[in-house]
C-alpha cells in the first residue's frame, strides 16, 4: 500500500472518517550546486516521485494533532502557545505554524495522520517534504494564498530560526516549486527558475548508502560560517559576487588572512556555481557526456575542498562511475552520509543497479538501495472535498 492510502486508512481508523483534504509535497534529488545556496548561489534540483503526505480535516479550537505513521508517534499543540519541546518531528510543524504566523497570517488548526516514502537522514530532504506539506495543510484549512516562492521562504525561516538548521533555500524551493518532467535553476538570491529538461534516454539514479546523518548537530552550520567568513573577507554579501579570477588572484592574501581551509571552502563554492550553469546549459542541448563530467568534478570539489563526503559516498560514486551506462555521478545533499546521485542510460537501468549494487556491497559490506527517480510536481493538495476556508491576514 503506498504512503496516501495508508495516511487515508489510518485516518478513517482514527477519526471515523474519509479525510476532507489530503495534500503532498515532494523529497528532492539535486543534480549539481551543492552547499551553494546559502552563498546565493546556483543549484539544479529536482522534486522526486518520493514525497509526505498528510490526510486531514480542519479543527475550530486552534489545536494541531498530528500522527506520523514513519515514527509511530503523534504530536498535539495549540497554535496561540506554540513552545519547543524535545527537538523531534513536530518541531518542523510548529516552526511551520509559528513561521505563517510571522508572516502576518492568521491559521487554524487541523488533525490529521502522516505518511511517506522519502528517507529520512538521506540527503532527499524529508526535512523540507515535512515542512512544504505542513505548510499545504495550513493553508488548506485556513484559505491561505498558495505562492510556492513565498512558501520556501516560510519554510526555510521556520528550520532556520526554530528548529536550528541553518538551511539555505533549495530544499524548501525545489518542495514548492518543482515541476513534473523537469529540473529546476533556482538562482537561490532572486528565487528566479529555469525548467531545463533532463537529456533525451538519461534517467537519474538515487544510490542510497544506507548511512545516515544528523544536520544539526554536524558540520554543516560550521560549513556555513566558513563561507560566510570568506565573504566577508571580499567585501561582498556572499561567495555568489566573487568570480573565479578575483579567488585566484586574491588566494594567497586569502590563505594567509583565514587560512587554507577557507580558501578551500570558496574555491568550492565558486567553481561550484560555475559547474551548475555550465551543467543547465549542458542539459539543455542534450550533451549527457559534459552534464556527466560536471557531476563528477563537483564530487571531488565536495570530497576534496569542501569535505563532505565519506567513505561510503566515495564508495558509492566510484561504483557508479565504474559501471557501463553511467554518465556520471556525485554525492548529493548536505553530505556526511546519505545518497550519491547518477545520470544513467535509460536501457542500462537494470544491469546499473544490479552491478552498483554489488561494487557498494562488495566493498563496505553494507547493502545499498538503488531507485530510478522520475522529476515530480511540487506540494499540492492532491484531494479536497467540502468548501475552502475563507482567508485571513
């Protein structure tokens, strides 16, 4: 049974009831531009068949009870008194509630039960999936406008400033905004995008190492910091304004001020953002061997000078590199563990995932999971019956 009927079942078991409204929002896979985002940099995501759904009815007592069939626990809150708790799952609704709530927005409540295939820890972002489909919820329910851009912002402010990750905006842009068929340039300063069209007979694979992480309490913040040091070093608002003329001709001053590893940290950054423009236009006129080489480099910027891989995503994407039909393949997602993504021929799916599979188990001892990932729409409400709500602010 897939995750919406079982959100559906469990919800008539729970409430007595179908559920008036079930909504949706998407994991992503990113192609390229990683740990460029929070540089307002470039990035080329796109939304996956794997998303969270929730089924759910409105409330008129201004209470959020919420199951999550994933974990097996449910969450209660009212939203006049919204407080941090132990830092779990519900933390991403009440950052949601209390982040519309700063926007100006007046939400009511609902009930409702939880369900999903995106994995979690995984570099696919369950964590923005939780929030864009929470934040479908609350508009649902309450009449709010449905503008996919301001809705990123929203959620990204909700793990930012509530829940503690210091997240750019990709994740929760890619959630609202994805498109079916297609891959998303987000210019992650002015939220302008781009739908660039995968190459003809390429598929994308999600190689999940099985190895997990957790964001917040790892380096990713410090990774972040170290950008936002080597940008104040150039005078500039982030490592987006610095061209790779200017890193190179100031690296020496840049070593000596902060130190190599900051100017290891920018260079990734620049080429970075380079590598993912490159990688669109790449894609937009069908050239699967320059996308596939581009993918490679970032993983060794990511490996080498942003370092934020691990054994098991070196593993992985030296497997997926090494078998026939592979264009190329990179980590994917904040890193420390989770997935490598590939781009791959689409009639050497099967023989890919089968030898990946072998090459990863042969040489860690640890299983893998191979899934053939196919471009999604964003969050949506995928079912209402009964009126919508009026709109308040």
């Amino acid at each position: 049974m897939d995750p919406q009927e079982l959100a559906v079942q469990e919800f008539q078991s729970r409430f007595g009831a179908a559920p008036p409204l079930i909504v949706r929002a998407p994991g992503r896979v990113n192609l390229i531009g990683e740990h460029t985002d929070y540089s307002d940099g470039f990035v080329l995501p796109m939304a996956i068949d794997r998303a969270i759904w929730i089924a759910l009815r409105a409330r008129d007592d201004g209470r959020v009870v919420a199951h999550t069939l994933d974990l097996d626990d449910t969450t209660e809150f009212a939203l006049e008194a919204l407080k941090h708790a132990d830092g779990g799952w519900s933390e991403y609704l009440k950052g949601v509630a209390w982040s519309i709530q700063q926007e100006g927005y007046a939400i009511g409540g609902w009930e409702g039960v939880l369900a999903g295939n995106v994995p979690i820890g995984a570099g696919l972002s369950s964590s923005a999936a939780l929030e864009l489909a929470t934040a479908r919820a609350f508009a649902a329910v309450s009449g709010l406008p449905w503008d996919p851009r301001t809705m990123a912002r929203i959620c990204q402010r909700a793990e930012t400033d509530w829940v503690g990750m210091r997240c750019g905006i990709m994740d929760q842009m890619i959630s609202a905004a994805g498109e079916a068929g297609h891959v998303l340039l987000i210019d992650c300063r002015s939220l302008r995008t781009k739908l660039v069209p995968l190459p003809p007979g390429a598929v994308v694979a999600v190689l999940d190492t099985g190895s997990r992480r957790g964001l917040v309490d790892s380096a990713y913040n410090e990774r972040r910091a170290q950008c936002e040091a080597a940008a104040r070093f150039f005078g500039v608002p982030a490592l987006r304004d610095v061209s790779l003329a200017e890193l190179e001709a100031r690296a020496p001053e840049l070593k000596s001020h902060l130190g190599e590893v900051i100017h290891q940290r920018a260079r990734h950054v620049v080429t970075e953002n380079i590598r993912t423009l490159d990688a669109a236009a790449a894609m937009e006129r069908g050239d699967v061997i320059a996308l596939g080489s581009l993918m490679d480099a970032s993983h060794v910027s990511l490996r080498d000078d942003f370092e934020v891989s691990g054994k098991e995503l070196n593993v992985m994407a030296s497997c997926a590199r090494r078998t026939d039909g592979c264009h190329g393949a990179r980590m994917t997602g904040a890193g420390f563990g989770g997935c490598a993504v590939a781009l791959v021929k689409a009639e050497a799916t099967e023989s890919f995932s089968v030898s990946v599979a072998a090459c990863y188990e042969d040489a860690t001892g640890r299983p893998s999971e191979i899934t053939i990932c196919r471009p999604a729409p964003g969050a949506e409400v995928v079912a209402r019956s009964g009126p919508s709500p009026g709109m308040t602010r």
